[in-house]
C-alpha cells in the first residue's frame, strides 16, 4: 500500500479545520460531548473517588487508517485466538518455553507455581473463556509501501473496549460539526463491548447454573473503572448478576465446597473475569497469591485461566516467533499460521548463551533498532534507546538477562492530529496509531465452540514518546477513519 510521508484524513485539507479559532471552539465541544458520551476516566487526583470523573484523553479527529490492513487485523484475529487456546492446552510447550524466565523473574515463577499445582491435581473446569486483544502498527517499508506488525498480544484484562465503543460515536459528532455528515457516516460501529459481554454470557451459559454470578475480580481505585461498567452494564442487560471483587475479598471471603465449587460472599461464581492480576503490584502480599491459587483449584470458568495468562507473557511469544513454531500449533491451518506469520516482527531471545550474547552486541551498537521487553503488561515498561543500551550493559553477564526478550523495533507510518489531554494545551502533533482487535473464544472440551473478533481498540499518541497507554496519560483514544 502506498502512502505519503504522514497520512492525512481526507477531511483534513479543508481550511476550516486549521482554523486556531475554530478548533479551540470545536475541542471545548467535543470534551463536552465526551461526558455526554460516557468517555471517562476517573481522577488522577484522587482514583477511589467515585463521585469525580474526568474525560479520557482522545483525539480530536479520527485518525486514517488504511482498509486493506484493518481488515487483514481482523481476519488474524481467529487465527490467534485458535493459537492462543491450542498453546494454553499444551503443558510441555510452556514449561519448556518458560523454564529461563522462571529462573529470574520472580512474578512469571509465582504464576508458573500456581500452573504446575492446577495441573498436578487436575483442571476442574473443561470450559475456557478467552478475551483477549492483538495490538499493531503499520510499518514504513522501504518500498513505500505499509504493512500490519504486532506489537503484543493481550491474554489477561484486554481492556478499553467500553471506551472505544463510545469514542465512535463523540468522533462521529465532532464531523458532524464541522460540516462533514458525509465523512461521519463512513465511521464503522464499533461492537467490541457487546461481542465481550455476548462471550461471557455464553460462557455463564455453558456453566449451568442461572443463579451463580460473574465475578469481576478488580483492584482498589481501578483507573479503567468506567471501560469496566460498560461490560458490566451489557451483562446485567442480559440478566446476569455481577459482583465487584478484590483480590483480598476472595482471600477473606471465598471458599470451595467438596465439588470445588468457588463461593465469594455466599455467591456461587459462574465465571471470574479478570480485570486485575497482571503486574507484581497487584499482588500486595501472600493472600493475594493464595486467592489466586483459590479461584484456578476451582470449577469457576476463569478468564483468563492460569495457562493462558502465561501464553500472554512475552517470552513465550518470542518462541512462537521461532521458525515452525506457529506452524506446529497450527498444523491443520496452514493459511491461519501463515497469516500470523506475516504479523510478526523478529523476536530474540537473550538468553545465556552464543545466539544471546550476539543479540545483545547486535542492539548495543543499535540500541534505536530495538525494543526491550520485561515480562509485564499494562504498557510503559518497555525499554529504548540509551537506557537500553546501559541496561543490556548491566545484565549481560548474568542469568537475569532470562527476564527480557528482545523485539525489532517498529518504524510506524505516522499521521496528524490534535491530542486532547485534561488540563493540557491544544496544539496540533505528528503521531503514531496503535490498533487493537479484541478476540473472544469460548473451549469446551478442547474444542472451540466460539471464535470472534467483536470489536477494535485504536490509540494514538505523540512522536514524542516511545512507550506508556491511556491509563499511563500517554496515549489517547481515537477511532479509525478507513481509507
């Protein structure tokens, strides 16, 4: 695909539309019509109060993105989420993937304790429930020419489909006001929030029990509360109970019967959906540990379960990287695998060892050219540049080098726009667009009985900053505007 240095909406060459005067006026609207629109966040002041919310940072326009590659993000997304289920299923492809990173991470070696003892005694529950989300750039080739390249794949609290539902509709209004009806009506609908809500109805379904709940294991002073309530607003549409959990509630308050049946405050849990549980931090001590181990012993359909949150560590998608990797797990698919195939940037393992150290000698003398990546979601952890040039230098010679990979870094197309941050001034800046698909799928018995790719997420932020999301106040939510 072809493409200018910096891509432009068609709408943007209209003069109205650089206008200083006009654009204060329109972004006043459009944060008005963010509150109207339920695009919020809470405070960065004070995150546990309920009763204060501010907008989420958003673009002003929608951003261009081109057809042909947010199609091919979608068409991918089955693919990936029957890797991801197949990759979770098997027990001797993950211990041997993640047998370094056990070593040195101690985050990714709690889980891997949790893993071994669930499968030691035997899984309870022969339902998975997956939702997860395949984050992209469009990368600059030398040929002119853009293509889809995954960044990461989310299998554990893919969040922000709430939000980006929303955003849909306060992009199609700022058009709207500036005259272009035509434009407006060219935005796609967003379903992400209603596609996740559908997969965890079905999932409550399948567990046969129409009193037990979906729990929503969360943490204190969530800053994705509001993305949050919008599925749980989907569920209680669809008459389904949802209760509000931390990790230390079902420490004090849940317990398995003789069936291992999972019961928080007296109700039984159909499914615990995890909007929590991905960083060290969210595990303030021991209980929290033993309540996770709690919820995987039990008959609660979990999502994500202990093996696929593991899939989702980076680690393990540096092997799937690995040349017939993707094809192994995928052997009766050969068109699927060879579409992920072509998603995939090179990811290197820095592992003690010849291949390891000729990576790292490789990126210390082009430290732009790579990314390097701990085991964590949540975003802002990624490390660039100098500081990963001083880092490679300091865990070269030890075992702690296990706890990263390495990833070739991006060179994404980028386009203009105006970011809109609480509190910040308005100005017009060169950015890059991140899209992500979100992927349902529900197992039953090894077999997939649903497999979807309900909805998107974009998000787009400066060329001033290398790494950090929505949450972090780096990037902001934005709607594709196809060309």
């Amino acid at each position: 695909m072809q493409h200018p240095e910096v891509l432009l909406p068609p709408f943007a060459a209209d003069d109205v539309l650089h206008n200083n005067g006009f654009i204060q006026q329109l972004a006043v609207a459009a944060k008005n019509t963010a509150f109207l629109c339920g695009v919020l966040l809470p405070t960065n002041e004070d995150p546990t109060n309920t009763e204060a919310a501010t907008y989420a940072p958003f673009s002003l326009f929608p951003s261009p993105v081109p057809k042909k590659l947010f199609t091919e993000a979608y068409e991918v997304q089955q693919d990936f989420n029957i890797l991801v289920d197949r990759v979770s299923q098997d027990s001797e492809f993950l211990t041997k993937a993640l047998a370094s990173t056990v070593q040195v991470d101690e985050f990714t070696a709690g889980l891997f304790s949790i893993y071994k003892q669930v499968l030691e005694e035997g899984i309870t529950q022969t339902i998975t429930l997956g939702i997860n989300r395949s984050d992209y750039m469009f990368e600059k080739g030398q040929d002119r020419s853009t293509s889809l390249k995954q960044i990461e794949i989310n299998t554990i609290a893919a969040g922000l489909a709430g939000l980006a539902e929303r955003v849909t509709d306060l992009h199609r209004h700022v058009l709207k006001v500036c005259g272009k009806s035509d434009e407006a009506a060219k935005i796609l609908t967003n379903n992400a929030v209603k596609g996740i809500a559908e997969g965890i109805a079905k999932a409550w379904q399948l567990y046969g029990s129409p009193e037990a709940v979906v729990l929503f294991l969360v943490e204190k002073g969530s800053k994705n509360l509001f993305d949050q309530r919008c599925v749980e607003m989907e569920l209680w549409g669809k008459n389904i109970r949802v209760i509000r959990r931390l990790f230390l509630d079902v420490h004090e308050r849940g317990v398995l019967d003789d069936e291992k049946i999972l019961f928080v405050d007296g109700y039984e849990i159909a499914i615990v959906y995890f909007r929590t549980g991905y960083n060290p931090e969210d595990y303030h001590n021991d209980d929290c540990w033993v309540a996770r181990l709690l919820i995987e012993r039990s008959k609660a359909i979990k999502c994500p379960d202990i093996a696929t949150h593991l899939v989702g560590t980076k680690k393990v998608q540096q092997v799937l990287a690995r040349s017939g990797m993707v094809e192994k797990f995928l052997t009766d698919c050969p068109k699927s695998a060879e579409r992920i195939r072509a998603t995939f940037v090179g990811l290197y393992s820095i592992d003690e060892g010849p291949e390891g150290d000729e990576i790292i000698k490789k990126a210390a003398e082009d430290p732009e050219g790579f990314v390097l990546k701990p085991q964590r979601e949540g975003g802002g952890n990624n490390i660039f540049g100098e500081e990963l040039k001083q880092l490679l230098g300091n865990i070269k010679d030890g075992p702690k080098r296990s706890a990263y990979i390495l990833m070739d870094r991006i060179k994404p197309q980028t386009v203009k726009n105006y970011l809109l941050y609480p509190g910040s001034a308005l100005k017009l800046s060169e950015c890059v667009v991140e899209l992500g698909v979100f992927g349902v799928y529900i197992g039953k018995c090894r077999k997939l009985v649903m497999n979807e790719s309900p909805g998107h997420l974009l998000r787009t932020k400066s060329t001033e900053f290398a790494d950090g999301g929505v949450s972090a106040g780096v990037a902001v939510l934005d709607t594709p505007y196809l060309i």
